[in-house]
C-alpha cells in the first residue's frame, strides 16, 4: 500500500473499499472479505438474524466515541450544547420542548440498525425522557 506499513511486516493485503455495512457483512460471510473493521453490534446481529451466520470480533478498538450532532434549526430555535446548561436534565427539558414543538416530526440519522449511533441515539432520546419508539416511522 502506499504507505508501506503492511510490506515492513511481510504482508501482501489488499484493501476494498465496500459501499455499505450490509456489504461488509455479506463479505465476510461469503469469505469475500478476510477481515474487516465492522460495526460492534454487527456480529451479535448476525448471528441472530434470519441466516444465522456465525461472526466474531475478535478485538474491540475503540469505546464509541461517538457524538450527537444537531441541526442549524437548532441551533437557530437556542438550543446550545449541552455543556451550555446547567444539567443534563435542563438539556433535555429545552430539547424536549424543541422537538415536541415541531409540526414534523424530527429525522435522526443512524448508519445500521446495529450500530452503536442507533443504541447511542435512543439511549440519549430516552434520557431526555423521550420515547424512541415514538419517534419511529
């Protein structure tokens, strides 16, 4: 690669660039794909979905890290960073009331239904005392 790093320990690797996580997943289950960094909640999906195909992580690289980030109508309606409230409580009250406020219902982006955005989004959602399900279309 161009960088060398897999030549300084002997490796011959090619990389694919994959289109989505569905084709991760389905590459790795087919054997087209030797390895690949996947979603966390991807193998435990697997093994239970309708082909229960057996997959395991076999190491975790990280512990989420992951954000929340909010729209400009937001930010335009005053709804600041949590951090700007005196509690995360106060944070959910003004969210709460922004959203419910609304005449459409809000849009949340998540890349899998696996993935730890979709478990992080209704985590968040329910701590604010909002209901994910009833934010499901």
């Amino acid at each position: 690669m161009e960088k060398g790093i897999y030549a300084k320990y002997g490796l011959n690797v090619t990389i694919s660039k994959e289109a989505s996580w569905a084709t991760v997943r389905d590459g790795l289950i087919q054997g087209r794909l030797d390895a690949s960094h996947a979603l966390c909640g991807m193998p435990m999906l697997t093994e239970l979905g309708p082909d229960k195909a057996p997959m395991r992580s076999l190491m975790m690289l990280d512990r989420n890290g992951n954000a929340m980030t909010l729209s400009k109508n937001a930010w335009d309606a005053g709804i600041r960073p949590m951090t700007d409230y005196g509690s995360f409580d106060e944070f959910g009250t003004a969210y709460r009331e922004y959203i419910t406020g609304q005449s459409e219902p809000p849009t949340f982006a998540m890349v899998f239904p696996s993935s730890m955005h979709n478990y992080n989004t209704r985590y968040w959602m329910s701590a604010m005392g909002i209901d994910p399900e009833m934010m499901s279309s």
